[in-house]
C-alpha cells in the first residue's frame, strides 16, 4: 500500500500538470461515469494529499477523493511536467526515475525493485509513466492521447496530459463540507503543516491509546500517511518496543516520533525512497537508492543482525501487518 510520501508527489504532478486546466473526465471501465461526468470540463483549482489520501478540487465546489489502497496507481502520459520540488535520476537500470541528487542534473543509480517514482524531465517528451509505491516506468506512448490499458476507472485528460487510474480503494467526488467530514477523521500530517499545533495534536491523540505504540503509529485518525515501512523504521530509531501502549510514553518521546516523521516524509517526498538511514553519502547513498535492504535497519531484514546491537531482526504478524523489530535494543 502507498504511503504517505508517495501520495503527496502524485498530488504534486497534479498540481503541476492539471491544477488550472479544465480536463476531460471520463470512465473508460464505465464504473465511475457518473462521477466522471459530474466533474469533467471543470475547472480543476487545487490538488492536495493528507495522509494516504488525495483530493483534487474542481471549480471550487466539488473534489474528486481517491484512495489507492493496495492495489490502486495513476499513469500519467503526455508532456509531463515535473514538480520543481522532485528531481531525477537517470537509471543505470535503463529507467529515467524522480529522486533527489542534492543537484539537480546529477545522475545517480535508483531503486531496482521500482519503489521510486517515474517520471521524464527536461524539454517534454511523449512518455509513459506510473506512479503509485512500486513505481515502474511503461513503454513510451506513441499516440496520445493512448489507448486505456486495463480496467481505467477514471481518466483525467487536458492538452497536454493523460492521467489514469486503476484500482483504487476509493474514488468518489464530494462537496467541499463532505471533504471537510473525512479530513477531520484523519490524524495531523506533517507534509500539509509541521507545526506545534499539529504536533500536540498528534501528541494529545497518541496519548490517550492503551493500544500498542506500533498500532497507534499505522491508526490513520492519529497520526497520518504512515504505514508498514515508516512503521518499523521510526519505532527502531527511536529504540522503542512496538508493544508499548502509546499512553505509557512520555509526551517527549511522542513530540520526537512526529518530529523523526516529519523529517522521514520530507526525504521520502522528495527523495521518491523511503530512505531512513541518517547520514548516508557517496556510494552508501548510491546503494541506498538502487537497493532497498541498503536504506532501512529492520524491514524486511528478519534473521539478519541488527547494526545496532547485533541481535538478529525478528518478524511478527502484528496487527493483521507484518512487524519487523529489533527486541535486543528496542526496550
């Protein structure tokens, strides 16, 4: 399932490519036509992210909601046009990838498992490209706009840029008070606003569980946009056992979790990786981008020593997830 970092640069090439435009929606599976046809030729005056979920705004009055889930994805073909914020890194895989140099133009190694985002750069080319968390670049497009492939719930169209979806959790448009109704659920989400209000509120939320701290991380009306990955990394950086109830931690240690993830999502946003290793550079940071056991402590890492202690990286179903952790140092 995406996280919270990818859902927010899908919501920023909708601001660059869309957001000021009136595009064409359409279903070509047929099974959002109402929706599709209640909003097409609008125009579309913003495009956000809270959490794991996007809202793109049309004319002022009514949002399309779209939760990916865990098999949902956005294809985007066209003259594309790249977040200033986003950078990219040619693959030495033969795929051009988004991520972040530190300089822009600078070519590094990216992700062979494809978790980074796909995107062209530079002047505009006819291109084919996927974003959702596993991020894979497609064959270039030689029409466009180009014929929808598989089951396209809905399809976003203007002069310039096509952009599809496939296999969403959710996909809906609401009124503005209806998006209101389902913000107001979500938890705080540092990307939108790191500041101490947010910050006490993800405090006050947290604070009030009995539940374990692993859980309360990955409850969506506490804190949002995290998931499995950022899970297990925040909990091992901070040398926590997942097992705490949240409302046994100190309002210290609960600021510095928000503060670690707000710090996580602003490399995870513009890095396109959920890298979670500090301090990486020269060729750790290169293989950190082409290999994901090279970013991060403990997930997906059971059975190997833990670079900290050296106590073997333990896997446990927690939660209906998986739970990568560390019992040797995370006390």
């Amino acid at each position: 399932m995406p996280e919270g970092h990818s859902v927010h640069r899908i919501a920023r090439q909708f601001a660059v490519n869309f957001v000021g435009t009136s595009p064409e929606v359409t279903s070509p599976q047929g099974r959002f036509a109402e929706g599709a046809a209640r909003i097409s030729g609008r125009e579309m005056t913003d495009a956000r992210a809270v959490g794991k979920q996007m809202f793109l705004e049309f004319d002022g009055t009514d949002w399309l909601r779209v939760h990916l889930g865990i098999y949902g994805a956005w294809d985007f073909a066209g003259e594309v046009r790249i977040d200033p914020s986003i950078q990219l890194h040619a693959s030495k895989f033969g795929r051009g990838r988004l991520g972040q140099t530190g300089m822009a133009g600078v070519v590094a190694s990216v992700d062979r498992e494809g978790e980074d985002s796909v995107a062209s750069i530079g002047a505009p080319r006819r291109a084919r490209l996927k974003m959702a968390e596993h991020d894979r670049a497609g064959e270039i497009a030689e029409a466009f706009p180009p014929d929808p492939v598989g089951q396209v719930r809905v399809r976003l169209l203007n002069d310039d840029v096509c952009a599809d979806l496939r296999g969403p959790t959710a996909c809906e448009v609401l009124t503005a008070t209806e998006v209101d109704t389902v913000i107001q659920k979500l938890g705080p989400d540092p990307a939108n606003a790191n500041t101490p209000e947010e910050r006490a509120r993800f405090v006050e939320r947290a604070g009030k569980k009995r539940t374990p701290i692993g859980l309360v991380l990955m409850d969506q009306s506490v804190v949002a946009g995290i998931g499995n990955v950022y899970r297990a990394e925040m909990l091992f950086r901070a040398e926590l056992d997942p097992h705490t109830p949240a409302n046994t931690l100190d309002r210290t240690v609960l600021e510095s979790l928000w503060d670690d993830w707000a710090h996580l999502l602003d490399i995870g946003i513009t890095v396109g990786q959920m890298i979670t290793i500090d301090g990486l550079d020269g060729e750790a940071y290169q293989r950190a981008l082409a290999e994901r056991d090279e970013r991060h402590r403990v997930y997906k890492l059971e059975g190997t020593p833990c670079a900290r202690c050296g106590t073997n990286i333990v896997l446990e179903e927690f939660g209906a997830r998986k739970l990568y952790w560390c019992p040797g140092c995370q006390h």
